[in-house]
C-alpha cells in the first residue's frame, strides 16, 4: 500500500535517475543538457507534489474554500524553473561557441582535439 | 538609520551596480562601477563585522517579514567573517583587474565580463548573509551561473570546455542541495535555518533527515571541489582569465566551505551530522587522499595556473580535515584556514596574472630567469609560495600550526603526517618555480620588464598580508576562535 | 459523470497522438501528433476546470497554453523546413543554399 | 516564411492578443494565476513569434539589443529601487507598508511594481536569449 501511495515519488526518482543516466552516459553535449533539464524536472516535479494536500484547493483566496494547497512550494519552484531555464540557456550557448571552435559537439572529438594540440 | 540597514546593503549593493554595469558597458565606466561596489561592500562587510564583534547577532526581515515567514538575514561572527573574506578580496583584485581584463577580453566583451563579476560578487554575499536554506540555493545558483560565464571568457578555446564541464558538475551539486532542501522542508515545513535547527533534532532519526543530509553533503562537496568531486576545478581555474582565477580560488571554494559549515554545525547540529552519520570519517579520508594526490598531482603540471589549481583541491582536503575533527579547534584552524589560504591563493594567482600579462604565457618552461627580469613579481610569488607551504612568519604557517595542534590534541597522529606529508609535497611543488625563476640559466634578454604599477600594488598588498598575518596573530586567530565557538556553542 | 468520461475519451486520444508521434515516419507526422497532443491537453485543462469547481482560473491557463503552443509549432516547422530561425527566407532561398 | 500569406495574417492576428494576454496575466496576478515572471515569459513569446514569421532582422528593427539592454537594467533598478525607496521610507528593504500611508495600498502598490519590474526584465531577457540563438547566422 504504501509503495503504491507514494508513486510520486517513484516517478520522481524514475525521471531523477533517467537525467543523471543521459548526462553520464552521454557523449553528445547538447543530450547532456537534456539529461540536466530532465534531471531537474523530476525535482520540480518533488516539491510540487510535497506542497499538495488532500483535497486541497488552488492556493487562490475564493469565498466558500477553507483547505488549500501549500503555495510555498509551487514559489520556490517557480525561482528553480527560472535558474534552470538560465542554466539551459547558458549551457547551450557554451555549445554553440564549442561548436565553433572544435567543428563538433562530441566529447570524444573535443578530447582527441585537445590532446593533440 | 543606515545601520539597521547594512545586512541589506551587502547584496543590494553590488545587485544595482551590476544593473548600471550592463547600460554603461564601457569598459573604463564598468571597471569604476565594479570597484565602487567592491569597496560600498568591504566597508558594510567591516561595519557589520565590527558590529557583531561588539554587540552580538544581527537580525534582518526581509520586506518586513518575520523569520519563520518572510527570507530572514542573520550575520553572526562567521557569516560576517566570511563577507569581510569576499569583498576585501574582490576589492583588491579588482584593482589588478582593470589592466588584466584590458589585455585579456575583447573590448566589446568588458561591460559584459564586469556584470558578470558583479553578480559574482552579489551571490557569494548573498550564499554568506542569507538565513534561509532556499534563498541559498538562489544566490547559490547566481554566483555559479555567472562564473560559468567568466570562465568561459578566458581567451583559450579550452575555457569554453572547461567552463561547460563546471556548468554540468555545478548545476548537478546545486540540484543535489535543491534536494536536501526539499526533503528537509518535507520534514519540518520550515526553511529558515533557525527553524530547521530548532525542529530537526525531534525527527533527526528519520530516513528523511538522513537522505537530506546526505544529499546536501554530496552537492556541497561537489562546489568545494572535494577530492573525488573535484574534477571541474583545476580546468576552470587554468583556462579563465587571470583576474577570474585570482577572485574564483580566493573565495568562491571558500563561500562553499562555510556553507558546509552552517548546515552541519548550525542546521543539523554536531551530534547528529559528525556523531550519528559518518562525514567524520568521510571528510578524514577524503581530506587526506586530497591533500596527498592532489600535492602530488600539482608537482608534475608545466601550467603553472593549473599547478594552483590542484594546490587548491589539495587545500580543501586541509579544510575538510579540520572540520573532520569535530572539536572546537580543529574548527578554529578551517575558519583560520579558509582566511589565510584566500590571501596566499590570491597573492599567487595575482603573481601569475602579472607575468601572464608581461610574457604572455604561464608554462613552466617560459619562467627562466624570471627572478631577474620581474623581481617583484616574483617577490609576490615567493612570499604567497612560502606561505602555502607553511613557513614560520607567514599566515600559512599559522593555520597549519593550528590545525596539526588540533590534530594533536585529538590524538590522531596519522592527520598529522599527512599535513607535514602535503606541505613537503608543496615545497617541491613550489620550488620547481624558484629554481626556474633564479637558478636556470637566464635566456638572452635580461632587461627588467615590470608589471605596471595597478597590478603590482594589489599583489603586494596580498603579499604584506600573508607576512602580517603570519606575525600578527591576534586578529584572525582571535575572530576564528569566537566564531568557532560560536558554531560550536548554540544555533546560528 | 459526463465530465469524468470526457476527460477519459480525451486521455485515450492523447495517447493515440503521442503513439503516432512516437512511431510517426515523417517530421510531418510527429509536428502534426503533438499538435494535435497540444489541443488536446487545452481541452483537458478546460475540462478539468469544470471537474475541479472554477473554470475560471483554468480557463487562463488553458488560453495561455493555445496561443504559447502555436509558436512552437511554427519554430519547430521553421527549423525542420529551413534550418534555421532566424531568416524570413522563402522557399527558393532555402533550396539554394 | 514571410511569403506564407496564411501564417503572416494569422500572426499578425494572433500578436496583439498574445500581448494583451500578456499585460491581463501581469496585472491580474493578484487575484488569479499570473505574476512577474508568467508575464514576461507570455510577453516575450508575442515578439519571438513575429521574429520567426518576419526574420530576426525586423525583430531586431523594432526592439534593438542596446533597448533590450537597458529594458533588463530598467527592470533590476525598479525592483532594487522600491526596496531602496522603503528603506529611505525608514523601513526594512522591500517592507511595502511603507510606500503609502495606508498599509494595504503600500503592499498593493508595492507588488505591482515589483512584479512589473521583474515582468520587463524576464521578457528582455527572452528575447535576448531568442536573439542570441535564433539571430546567430545572420551576415
């Protein structure tokens, strides 16, 4: 039962492991990125669900509504997508100058490149 | 009315600056902006050290907010220490930036290159002066974004590798404590770290406390550079603009350690995070392969920026020790540590940012005769070179003396050997430059080439420190003390 | 009652869109897929604002949804059409280089 | 893409109302979904949306990088500023209750402008990033 209960976290630590899998794994820098990207989204994905309670509704002040959702969360998360998209921004344009100046956006390529200078 | 405002100020200061840096990107102007803000910091830094020196805790509710709800400010002994560390080093290499920059970045590129440093200079403040474990996580990310940035300005193609290596090892360390944040909020519904202190100890034997710690150690180690995370340092520091590498080694491994600090002595608490789990054990091991392999890894570069480099990861592995410790002196001698080590890799790093300007290189082979052609540049690098090895009458002496003291007093002999171990592998390290500077045979030209005198100043004025603080202890033995009984005394 | 099987019908639909833009053989076949998964997921958010009590406050999201969803179909058909984002290049143009 | 007669009437339709949409979810923010930061993002899309369909160059035309520049200082400066502005009011940085007499419009008043200011740079911003991308090959 409580394995079952707790499938949002299941899926945050299936997505969490994925990410970090590509940007190991991953000798291609944009897919890094990606990896990144999904990596961060599985913990968006962990302070959301933490700030949802049962039966809570919409954090907006309504007549008639007593229960909320805890709104915190969703903030913090809001500041972390901002840094994330910054970060993915910056990371991209890293590999665009990389890509001009090695030709590749291979690690192996950039490596072999390096060594032989 | 000003006073009650400095904790403010501190981050404000350099946020607007950067602001006013963007719009007048000329580089003349930006320079003059960056070192205004640079010195507005220092002063308030000194003002509120001097502050809490005498008068305890200074608490700041942001937007009028009190603790528990809005983002809290809260400078006590370390936190204000670790400030005066930042922004007297920024102020004083920014002096040496001005020239460097000028011969290192395109012009069009300076305004952006000051922005940057500025921000820099805001996050680092802001990790150091918050009280709130998520708006650290904030300025965490701004001062790593946007020393991505400096980085990959260095004028090798390699600091754009370099500069996208930290970016994915430094998003992944602040993704790890975005976690251990998360997880902690989970668990006691509080991020201010008063908070957090007061409310963990009920449910520190949870999976999820210890998932969190976890998870904030591993991201942490991953920004101080710690040894088997260390792997982003010693490009990042080799390949960025000289300036760069001078600012970044002073401070930003340093702001890391404090926060390390703060969330295992202040937040978790000492029994729980070096008695209940093993980062004890973990920092003794990690700390001593790092100061042994990294020593030893620093031997055989030609690069000399890269030598310093792994000299840095290996002076985190002295950090970590003394933090391993787990007892008030061993905690003294980090915090004297983290002091002294800003001077010395600041004086270094200012030393080689000088000859890279004048020979145009920083490779072992390129230093013949040195010694002669820029005497007192050299003179820089042998004071911050003895220094970091740990000679009497130099600071490096005396954070190392403490430390081995506090080893000592712990009984545990074989920290002790490996600190005098990593101080011999130093030496070698560090003569290989003298005897190429003096002892080579000179090449052909002899003719005495200085460094001008903005550069030069700043590197002396690092180098006079090293020597004062080696001699006059009473200052910065004195503040590491109090605040490591601070740390160790009740929370933050 | 009619709003859960609503929601399901359009559940089952998006997953036949993302089916096809799994398996899809052509670009045109994927762009077309996750469009259509782009208007469904607007129904979804309008329907889900009746099921949670105030259309109101989906009703925005769902409308910001429309109009953010077609500019990246037109950026994803520009860049598999042209290579790039940024000309406004016509068609010959592209050929020729 | 400009010679495409369908989508050039059906972006020049649809701008307008992504902006106006826009300007709804920054004011709006109090009392629905929106803020600052949505806003910005919605505002952003309208201009990156005419500078896929008309080219980057007429993108460029209309807003200049050194605009956009000064947009992103202009929307730090006003957030720093009412900070700065409560704390010369006597108060704590950014306490709103000290921009009025009346504590409930100070914090009204406040966030508008706060949330303003975070909406004009977030939207520079993103228009910036899509320049530096999308504008790269240009001669």
């Amino acid at each position: 039962m409580t394995i079952a209960g707790l499938y949002n976290y299941w899926i945050v630590i299936l997505l969490m492991m994925t990410g970090f899998y590509v940007v190991i794994s991953s000798g291609n820098l944009v897919k890094k990125i990606i990896g990144l990207n999904l990596f961060q989204a599985s913990v968006f994905i962990l302070y959301i669900s933490i700030g949802k309670i049962a039966n809570g509704h919409v954090p907006i002040l309504q007549d008639g509504v007593s229960h909320y959702s805890n709104p915190l969360p969703h903030v913090l998360i809001l500041t972390a997508i901002v840094v994330g998209v910054s970060t993915t921004a910056l990371g991209l344009a890293l590999v665009v100058r990389i890509r001009e100046s090695y030709g590749s956006v291979e690690e192996e390529e950039i490596h072999r490149q390096d060594e032989s200078l | 009315m000003i006073n009650g405002q400095l904790p403010a100020l501190q981050v404000v200061v350099p946020l607007i600056a950067a602001a006013l840096c963007l719009v007048l990107s000329r580089p003349g102007a930006a320079w003059l902006i960056t070192f205004a803000a640079s010195v507005v910091s220092m002063l308030v830094s000194l003002l509120m050290l001097e502050e809490v020196l005498q008068s305890g805790v200074i608490d700041y509710a942001f937007g009028g907010w009190a603790a528990p709800f809005g983002i809290a400010y809260r400078v006590d002994i370390v936190n204000a220490y670790v400030l005066m560390i930042v922004s007297t080093i920024s102020t004083v290499v920014s002096v040496f930036a001005r020239v460097s920059v000028a011969s290192e970045i395109e012009t069009h590129n300076q305004g952006f290159f000051y922005t940057a440093w500025l921000l820099c200079l805001t996050g680092l403040l802001g990790i150091a002066i918050t009280g709130d474990a998520f708006n650290l996580f904030v300025f965490l990310e701004i001062s790593s974004l946007s020393s991505y940035v400096l980085i990959a300005m260095g004028s090798d193609r390699r600091a754009l590798t370099a500069a996208y290596q930290y970016l994915i090892m430094g998003t992944i360390g602040a993704t790890f404590i975005l976690i251990g944040v998360g997880l902690l909020y989970a668990l006691t519904g509080t991020l201010n770290m008063l908070d957090l202190a007061a409310r963990l100890p009920e449910v520190a034997d949870s999976r999820t406390a210890r998932t969190g710690f976890a998870f904030l150690t591993v991201g942490l180690g991953l920004k101080i550079a710690l040894f088997p995370l260390h792997l982003w340092l010693p490009n990042a520091y080799a390949y960025a603009p000289s300036a760069v590498s001078a600012f970044l080694a002073a401070t930003a491994t340093k702001v890391a350690v404090y926060v390390l600090l703060r969330f295992v002595f202040s937040v978790f608490g000492v029994e729980f995070a070096l008695g209940a789990m093993p980062l004890a054990l973990g920092l003794a091991v990690l700390g001593s392969i790092a100061v042994l392999s990294a020593s030893t890894v620093a031997i055989f570069q030609q690069n000399l920026k890269r030598m310093l480099a792994y000299s840095s990861v290996a002076q985190v592995g002295y950090l970590a020790l003394g933090v391993s410790l787990a007892t008030p002196a061993g905690l003294t001698a980090t915090l004297l540590h983290l002091f002294n080590h800003a001077l010395m890799k600041g004086a270094l790093f200012v030393a080689l940012g000088c000859i890279a300007w004048r020979i145009g290189s920083s490779r072992l082979e390129d230093f013949a005769g040195l010694g002669y052609r820029m005497p007192w540049t050299m003179g820089v690098f042998v004071v911050g070179g003895l220094s970091l090895i740990g000679i009497p009458l130099t600071a490096g002496f005396i954070s190392k003396w403490y430390l081995v003291l506090a080893a000592l007093d712990k009984g545990w002999w074989p920290v002790t050997v490996v600190i005098i171990a990593g101080s011999l592998l130093a030496v070698i390290y560090i003569w290989r430059v003298v005897e190429s500077a003096y002892l080579a045979d000179p090449p052909a030209q002899t003719a005495k080439a200085e460094a001008p005198a903005s550069m030069l100043i700043p590197a002396w004025l690092l180098a006079i420190a090293n020597l004062y603080f080696g001699s006059h202890t009473d200052l910065s033995v004195g503040i590491a003390a109090r605040a490591a009984a601070g740390l160790f005394g009740a929370a933050p | 009652m009619t709003l859960t099987v609503t929601l399901i019908a359009l559940l089952v639909t998006m997953a036949f869109a993302l089916i096809r833009a799994i398996k899809g053989p052509t670009v045109y076949d994927r762009i077309l897929a996750s469009n259509a998964l782009g208007t469904k997921t607007v129904l979804m958010i309008a329907v889900l604002g009746f099921v949670v009590g105030d259309p109101e406050l989906y009703i925005d999201i769902a409308l910001m949804y429309v109009l953010i969803g077609f500019i990246g179909t037109v950026a994803v058909l520009k860049v598999s059409e042209f290579g790039n984002l940024g000309q406004p290049q016509s068609h010959t143009d592209a050929e020729d280089t | 893409m400009i010679d495409n007669p369908v989508l050039r009437i059906i972006a020049k339709i649809i701008i307008p109302m992504i902006l106006l949409f826009a300007l709804y979810v920054q004011f709006h923010g109090d009392f629905g979904p929106g803020g600052g930061f949505q806003a910005g993002v919605i505002f952003a899309a309208g201009f990156i949306l005419y500078g896929l369909v008309f080219g980057t160059e007429s993108l460029r035309s209309a807003v200049p990088p050194a605009v956009l520049r000064l947009l992103i200082a202009v929307g730090l400066a006003l957030f720093a500023g009412v900070g700065v502005i409560t704390m010369l009011a006597g108060s704590d940085y950014l306490a709103y209750n000290a921009l009025s007499e009346d504590p409930i419009a100070g914090q009204h008043l406040g966030i508008l402008v706060v949330e303003f200011g975070v909406g004009v740079t977030v939207s520079a911003v993103m228009i910036t990033i899509f320049l530096a991308f999308a504008g790269r090959n240009d001669p």
